[in-house]
C-alpha cells in the first residue's frame, strides 16, 4: 500500500528550498550532471514521469533517514505550512547525492542542513486545503519530516477504497470538480505550462508592438471600469497612495460577481506590483480592521513596510470594496 508522507515546512530556509525545487521546476542540466552516466537513463524517464525535475530532500538525521529508507516510488508526498497543504505529488525516486543536492538547494549549505537524501516528484499541484478540513484523518500539526501511521492507511483503505481515492476525493477535488488550488498555485501551474508550450516568445516588429500594447490595455483593467476606480480612490493606489497615474491599475477582488464584476465594490485601486502581488494572494486584506496582510513569502523584502497599512477607502461608501469579496479572495490565498 502506498505511504503519505508530509514535509513541513514552516522555516525561511524550507520554503526558499521549496521555491527552487517544488514551486518550479529544477534546470535539467543541473540534474543530469550530477550523477553519473550510469543514472541517466533513470533520470530521463523520472523526467519524462515528471513532466520535468522536481524534488525535495531530508537532511542527515536519523529519524528523517529513516523515512526516506522507508519510501518506495508511488508514495504520496504532501507540503505543508502556514496550516494548510500546499503541495501534492508522487515519489518517482529517491537517491542519496549530496552533489546533486548542492547543485540544486545551493553550494553553501551547511553539511548538517544539506538534503543529501533527496527523491524526484511528480509535478506538484498547487494547494490551498487547511489542515482542519482533512482532521478526521490526518493529524493538524507535523514536525519537519513525517510519514502517516499504517493504522490511518488501513483506515483510509477501508473507507475510500484506496488512498489514491481519498488523495482524488478529499483533497484535489472540490464542490465544482476541481483542484483545491491557492490563487498562487494556479498561476504557477498556468505559467508552467506556457513556458513548456512557448507561448511566451515575443513576436517582432509592428505585432509585438501591437501586443505589448494589448497587454498593457488589458492589464490596467477595462477602462470604463479603471475610469470608475481612479475617481473613486483619488487617482491613487488604494495601499501606498502611489499617485503616478500610468502605473495604477483596476483590480477585480474576485474574478467574476455576476453584474457586479464591473461595479467599483469589486474593485481596488493598486499600484501594479501590488496587482500582481494582490493576483497571486501574496497580498490581501483584513476585514476586520481593512488592513493589509502578507505572505511569508515577502516578510523579508522590501513590501515588509506595508505589513498592518490600514487600506485607503472611497469617500463614498457604495464604491468601497466588498468585505465578502476580499474575504473569499484572502480564503482563496490560504492567509
């Protein structure tokens, strides 16, 4: 029966680990050339497998190899931190190579920090599914590297037939049929597989000016709505109070609200990194007291400043953004 094993990750250093090797995919020459060429045509088909390299890694530790002695391809791997699982995927093999693993996680790692006992995934999918909502059968907090109890396997056998059915029902499925995905997640994945289809080479001459153009103009937001905004909010970003007109954009809170979509409720005013940022729910908004929250991820740069900034709001209330709105956006973003 196939094992769950879940790598937590709440440390700076793990998820910086996870963005070189989880969140992207790792640059195939860096694999292949280190290991030797008795490997290669392992590591051709585990790439193949894996619609790419990814991987992770334990460290020297007793309790950790342990595990990894444990684990067979086909195992399942579950990332978790900040209490939710962000990460699902497939164990393709595993390896003991502290050359690949310094060529992957960094040459200056220390020897008792480095993941030397490393396996290759399948390509992760993106999550966003807190702990509570799996609590009946997996446990709510992990310490480093762990691996579910045999009795919880069994049990999950038992109730869902396999635990390949429990992985589809429970967590990749959701009520609409689909990947519980951070907004993060899904724009991950969207550029993963842009990047494998090309789609981003650049036309020349007078079409890719025409392009760039069309981007930019879709981008700002439809301009009646952009329009709507900017008088709204002052002709200023709505978090920084950024008033230079040509980069302040029409951010949608939520996709699509039915005729609502257009409506100023469903609408900030935001400097464009701060869309970007806002789109991939590294940024979004405390209701309770309308201030800004961040992602982990930018605790060390430099938008830690904007960390508890209240949010600038409309005079006129009808046009202030909807609290259900930004609270479905910040549930989406796992915040």
């Amino acid at each position: 029966m196939p094992r769950i094993f879940i790598a937590a990750t709440e440390q700076a250093r793990d998820r910086a680990d996870l963005d070189r090797s989880v969140a992207r995919a790792i640059d195939r020459q860096r694999v292949i050339q280190s290991f030797s060429d008795s490997t290669y045509p392992e590591l051709i088909e585990i790439e193949r497998q894996g619609r790419g390299f990814y991987a992770w890694g334990l460290p020297t530790q007793d309790d950790q190899v342990e595990h990894w002695f444990r684990m067979s391809k086909g195992d399942l791997v579950l990332v978790a931190y900040m209490g939710a699982y962000r990460h699902y995927a497939k164990v393709l093999g595993r390896y003991e190579n502290a050359r690949a693993a310094r060529a992957i996680w960094g040459e200056d790692t220390d020897a008792g920090l480095l993941r030397q006992y490393l396996f290759f995934l399948s390509e992760p999918i993106a999550l966003g599914q807190p702990y509570a909502a799996l609590a009946d059968y997996l446990p709510e907090s992990f310490n480093d590297f762990g691996c579910i109890n045999d009795d919880v396997i069994r049990r999950l056998e038992a109730d869902f037939g396999s635990v390949e059915r429990f992985i589809r029902r429970r967590l990749l499925n959701s009520a609409v049929g689909g990947p519980i995905l951070d907004i993060s997640g899904m724009i991950q994945l969207s550029e993963r597989e842009l990047a494998r289809l090309h789609t981003f080479d650049p036309d020349s001459g007078k079409a890719g000016r025409n392009q760039i153009i069309e981007n930019i103009t879709r981008r700002r937001g439809h301009p009646a709505f952009r329009q709507q905004l900017l008088a709204a909010y002052d002709y200023k970003c709505a978090i920084t109070s950024f008033n230079a007109v040509d980069a302040l954009e029409a951010v949608y809170i939520v996709p699509f609200r039915g005729k609502f979509t257009q409506h100023a409720s469903n609408g900030l005013l935001l400097r464009a990194d701060l869309h970007t940022l806002f789109d991939m729910g590294k940024v979004v908004i405390d209701t309770r007291n309308m201030t800004v929250i961040l992602a982990d991820a930018l605790a060390d740069t430099s938008y830690r400043i904007l960390a508890g900034r209240p949010l600038r709001l409309p005079l006129d209330q009808e046009l202030r953004p909807s609290t259900e709105a930004l609270d479905l956006h910040r549930q989406l973003s796992g915040l």
